[in-house]
C-alpha cells in the first residue's frame, strides 16, 4: 500500500511539473522576430498597391496619419494605395531599416529611396512603423513617413 501511495505522489508530482512547464509562456525569438518583421517590409514595399498583401499586414485598428492632417484608417490607406500605384519606371528600396522590440510591440524605423529606373531622380521617405504582435503574427498599427533630403 505505502509503494502504491508513493508511486501516486510521484505521477502527481510528473504531472504538475510538466503542467507548469507547458503553461509557461514560450520564450519568442526576437532574431526570428526581426526577420519577421523585415520580411513585412519588404512585403509592404513590393507589394504597396495589392490589396490583399495590405490587407494582411494592417491591423484592423491601423492608423496612417498623412502631411494634410488626415488620419487615414485601414481601408483608406489600402483604397488610396490601390488607386494610386507605384509608376512602373520607379523603383524602391530600403537604404535603411532599424527595429526595435519592446515585447509585443516593435517600432521599425528607416529609409526609402525610390528612383527612376532610367537614372534620374531619387527620392529618400524616412519613416516610422508600428507594430503590435497579436494572435502570434506580426500587424502594423500606425505608419508615419516624411520626405527626406537627397542623401548626403
């Protein structure tokens, strides 16, 4: 009976331990978190005028404050970036790209420069990105840019 009793607490004591072990939160990577974060974007960068593609990326509650005072919420950002594609004789490309990882927040700041195919002018955009880790994926939920000088 004392070896039933023993072995009982013993199971009990497996069972709690691998009980507290699988509650844990799992520990995030944040080189993988970074990598993720990059890989959106550049999603976002290539893939500006696809709807689906914003779609993914912007939380639902995404806010873009624009120059003209407007704070454009998802759905309008998306519109505006469908209706308003990319001219096929530009192309754009991080010169810079810094994240920073605050938990479930990371705040993405850098540089595009977007150029005339053909060597003629460039434009640099500095900007920030905000993003907010939910249900285990990436979401931006706020994006700011401004025009930048040419580099120096």
């Amino acid at each position: 009976m004392r070896v039933g009793r023993k072995m009982m607490l013993l199971i009990a004591g497996v069972i709690a331990v691998f009980g507290w072990v699988s509650a844990k939160p799992r520990q995030r990577d944040p080189s993988r978190d970074r990598a993720a974060l990059m890989a959106l974007e550049n999603d976002w960068l290539n893939g500006e005028s696809d709807r689906a593609t914003l779609d993914r990326i912007l939380a639902d509650d995404f806010v873009h404050p624009v120059p003209r005072g407007i704070f454009l919420t998802k759905q309008q950002h998306i519109d505006w970036s469908v209706q308003h594609p990319r001219p096929a004789n530009r192309k754009s490309r991080f010169s810079r790209m810094d994240i920073r990882l605050y938990a479930d927040v990371a705040i993405v700041n850098g540089i595009v420069e977007d150029s005339d195919v053909s060597g003629g002018e460039t434009h640099r955009t500095v900007f920030t990105d905000v993003f907010a880790l939910r249900k285990g994926r990436w979401q931006a939920v706020n994006a700011q840019e401004n025009a930048a000088p040419a580099a120096p």
